[in-house]
C-alpha cells in the first residue's frame, strides 16, 4: 500500500522541476490538470524561491506613467472653466454616451486635433485552441480603430513614454543595427 503523502510527493516534484524549467509543456499540462488545488503542495509551491532567479541581476524598471483616470479628467475640466466638479461630470459622461452611441451606430466620431474612432469588423478566420491544438472558426467581431491625428502625435513628449519592446519568440535573437 503506497503511503498516502506519495502521490502529494510525487507532485511536489513534479512542480518543482517545471518551477526550474526542465519539463516540457505538454508534462506541464498533465501536472496542472492533476494538482489538488487545496493542497499544502501549492502553499509550499508558491513560496519556493525560484532557483534560476538567484543568478540573475535585477534592474529596477522605469515608473509607469498614471494613467488619467475619468474622475481626475472631470476634475480638470471643472477647474478650468470654474464650473462643479458635479457638472463637469455629467459633460463628461454624456460626451462619453454620445460617442459610444455613434460608435454603436456605426459612424466614426472624429474629433478636432485628437483623432477618429472608426468601427469596423475584423474578418472571420481559422484558428487553433493551444491546449488541443484542434482547429476552432473564430467569427467576424465588430472592433474600433483609433487614429491619432498629427496635432495630437506632435503634442506628445518622447521622453515621457514608455515604450513596449515587442516580445522574440526563444531561440531566435534580436536583431542588433549596426550604425
């Protein structure tokens, strides 16, 4: 009779080399689909220190810039033109209600020295599930494009900006220009 911490054992070892790198995703997938949710394993898993880690030097990230949250927007408008912040609230609001509606409707909304909402349908395609790899029709969907107009690409301060770096695929390197 096998001792009933061998199965908890067995997946303890199981996460820990997947924690290290060293199991391949389909075993990953197999290891997830049979861990106890519930279990002390995923407590003790979770507080593992991660071993590849430790060699690796730390750089501190730049800051994200905050986004301009609705209220902070109201608060603004209301300072500005001395009116209250209630007021500039329900301006704002239905600003948003109107766009939304044209949108809705299907017309772009373009507005002066910012940009155009334009809604379109993205096309039906062939895809794949990643867990089974069996093929999946995904329909047509109705988006919205934005596009930034000059006056509002000018406006914008380089150096506040963070940018993204697209993600390379493993084993492929990035390609470094040579000046």
């Amino acid at each position: 009779v096998p001792h009933p911490l061998s199965r908890e054992r067995e997946r303890e070892s199981v996460w820990a080399s997947a924690y290290q790198g060293k199991m391949l995703s389909s075993q990953m997938m197999f290891a997830r689909r049979s861990r106890n949710v519930g279990s002390k394993l995923l407590r003790s898993y979770a507080a593992t220190p991660r071993l590849d880690m430790a060699d690796k030097k730390t750089t501190k990230k730049a800051p994200a810039p905050k986004d301009l949250l609705k209220p902070e927007l109201t608060a603004a408008i209301a300072e500005k033109h001395e009116i209250s912040k209630a007021l500039a609230g329900r301006i704002v609001s239905e600003a948003f209600t109107v766009m939304s509606a044209a949108i809705a409707q299907g017309r772009a909304v373009r507005v002066t020295d910012f940009g155009r909402f334009q809604p379109y349908l993205s096309k039906a395609r062939s895809s794949h599930n990643p867990l089974t790899m069996e093929p999946v029709e995904v329909p047509e969907k109705a988006r919205i494009r934005f596009k930034a107009y000059p006056t509002l690409k000018k406006s914008v301060d380089p150096s506040k900006v963070t940018v993204l770096k697209p993600k390379t695929k493993k084993g492929e390197e990035e390609e470094e220009d040579e000046d």
